[in-house]
C-alpha cells in the first residue's frame, strides 16, 4: 500500500472475494478458446477492486509453477468473455474492467522463509536469545 493511501474498504474486499471466486469458476470450467489458456490449471489468488468498483486487478499464478507470461497474455485478450460471464454471475451496477498482474506473494514469502532458515540468521537468533538470558526480566529483580 503506498503512503497515505487507505485500506481496501469493507465493501471493495466483499467484492473483491466475489469477483475473485467467480473468475476461478470461469476458469475452472475452461471454456477459453486461446491457445495459451486451454489445459492450463490457473490460480487466481486476490483480486483488489479500486474505490470506485470500477477497475479490478487480478492476480493469478499457474499451478504448480511455471512461465506466467502466456497466461498474462491470455487472459488479456480474453478479458472481453471473462467480463461477460461475470456479468452473468455476480450481481453488481457495472463490471468493473480487468487488469491482470502475476501473483509474487509465494515467491517472497519462499525468499523470506529461506532467509531466516539459514544458518547466519540462526546463530545469530541464538546469540541474541543468551544475551536476553543474561538481563533480569520484568518483574524480576535478579536476586
């Protein structure tokens, strides 16, 4: 989130999770005619709608791995069906227009966890943890 700007509103996340539950079911049912989505298993991670409800962004990312790029591609230029099948399903004024971005949450959350997991984070965490041992805690006087 940049600075200063304000948490997703309560109604952007219930439409978010809504839009988001409805592009899977779309998906899951592969009714894509591109070539770079037929036979793909596609997740689709979050989907973050703007204040006004008019703009969405959808993050995906191919199950069990691999190049993201096509599917990006894909589903651009399906962006015009998958708009029309969600007017179908979810009950909103407009449907907001679809932007699609690769979902690198994993990713970090994969690096973050090899970092703390490696042996100079370690002993460092020890280290730090005798030194703790060393000073009286709260409410405790060290006598």
């Amino acid at each position: 989130m940049s600075r200063g700007a304000k948490p997703p509103s309560q109604r952007q996340l219930r439409v978010g999770e809504e839009l988001r539950h409805a592009i899977a079911m779309v998906i899951e049912r592969g009714e894509f005619r591109d070539p770079d989505l037929q036979g793909r298993a596609i997740t689709v991670t979050e989907v973050r709608v703007s204040p006004d409800l008019r703009n969405a962004t959808v993050f995906v990312v191919p199950l069990g791995g691999g190049e993201v790029a096509p599917i990006l591609t894909g589903l651009k230029r399906a962006k015009a069906f998958l708009r029309h099948e969600l007017a179908r399903m979810v009950e909103l004024r407009a449907v907001p227009d679809l932007w699609f971005q690769e979902d690198t949450t994993f990713d970090t959350a994969s690096r973050i966890d090899s970092i703390l997991n490696s042996p100079e984070v370690r002993r460092d965490i020890a280290h730090a943890s005798a030194e703790n041992d060393d000073f009286p805690t709260d409410g405790d006087d060290g006598q």
